[in-house]
C-alpha cells in the first residue's frame, strides 16, 4: 500500500493536490477536515461535538480524530493506499497513526509537505472563503487562530517525519501542475 501523509498549513493546497493524487494513483482520500463537515451536515453526534472545535479554528481532541480514521481506515484496508490530509496534526496523532497502520501490517510511505509562506496563505484563505461556504475561513480572528494552531500543535509533526526519513519538503508556490509535478517526482522514486 502506498501511504502518503499530505501535510501543510491551512491554505496550502492539501485538498487540491490531493483530488489530482488520488486520480493518478487511485488512493483513498481520507481528509478529517472533509469527515467533520460531512458530520456536520448530517447533525451527527460527532458532528455537533466537533462543531464547537471547528467554528473557533481550534482542533478537534485527539481521541475523537484517531477514533474516526480507525473506522476509515478498516473500512478500506482492501484500497491501494491512503492519501491522509490534514492529519495527523499533532504528535499524538502521528504515532497513534503508526500503530494503527502496524496493527494491519502497514505503514506510512512518506510524507509531503507543501511549503506556503504565511502572508500567502492568509490570501488563498481569503479567496477560497468567497466560495466554500466554511465558516472558519470568514473572518481574521480565526484565521489566526488556525495558523497559530499551526504552528504551535502541527509543525512538529514535521520533526516526527524527518526523524524517520520520510519528510519531503516541496514548494506549494506556483502552478497546480507545476506543484503537482513536484509530488509525482516523490512518490515515484518510493
Ligand atoms: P481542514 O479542512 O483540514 O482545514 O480542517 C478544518 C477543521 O477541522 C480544523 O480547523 C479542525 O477544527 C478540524 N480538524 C480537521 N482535521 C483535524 C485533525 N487531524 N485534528 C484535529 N482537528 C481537526
């Protein structure tokens, strides 16, 4: 199985790159954020519990995520791969990942990390809120409140990686196709 963790702050282009991902290497797409506001619009319990969270651009708790993509993952184990986005976005997160996947026999294959400075991705949140409807993409406030997040609870994930040889760092400025060539060239010498 190839198993791509797809990592970067908000704004970086994680759900674009990985619809073009998905279709060339045929991967499960397992983006929390996506789960969530599926649960939202459902008004499921976990939805309504992860609302709050979402709403002030601050993470969902550990257990209620790990929980979630262990349903996920053991919907799927049949799949070519996973390509995980938005997740894992904290340290706990990343070795709970770890041996979920051990406990199937799997691993991650590598982790690719799309680098966007800040004032940029405050422009491309900006201009995605005119056309995503999400709340947490509307106003400053919370929009810092996530890059911050960012920093302080999900860029050690980073370090996670690179401590095992699987970070690789590719520019997220750009064209989609340029930045997407970028990625193909990792995956394909794994
Ligand atoms: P995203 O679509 O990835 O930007 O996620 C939107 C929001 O969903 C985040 O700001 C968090 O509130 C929540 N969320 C998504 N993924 C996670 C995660 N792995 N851990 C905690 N919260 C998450």
């Amino acid at each position: 199985m190839l198993n791509i963790v797809l990592f970067g702050p908000p704004g970086a282009g994680k759900g674009t790159q990985s619809e073009n991902i998905i279709a060339k290497y045929k991967l499960v797409h397992l983006s929390t954020g996506d789960l969530f506001r599926i649960h939202l619009g459902e008004g499921t319990e976990l939805g309504k519990l992860a609302r709050g969270y979402m709403d002030q651009g601050k993470l969902v708790p550990d257990e209620v995520v790990i929980k979630m993509v262990e349903d996920k993952i053991s919907h799927h184990l049949d799949a070519n791969g996973f390509i995980f986005d938005g997740f894992p976005r904290t340290v706990h997160q990343a070795t709970s990942l770890d041996t979920m996947l051990q406990s199937h026999d799997l691993s991650i294959s590598t982790m690719i990390a799309l680098e966007v400075p800040e004032d940029e991705l405050r422009i491309r949140i900006k201009e995605r809120a005119k056309t995503s409807g999400r709340v947490d993409d509307q106003d400053e406030e919370k929009i810092n409140t996530r890059i911050s997040v960012y920093l302080n609870e999900t860029a050690p994930v980073a370090s996670y990686y690179k401590e095992q040889n699987k970070f690789n760092g590719i520019n997220g400025v750009g064209s989609i196709n340029h930045i997407f060539t970028s990625i193909c060239q990792v995956i394909d010498r794994l």
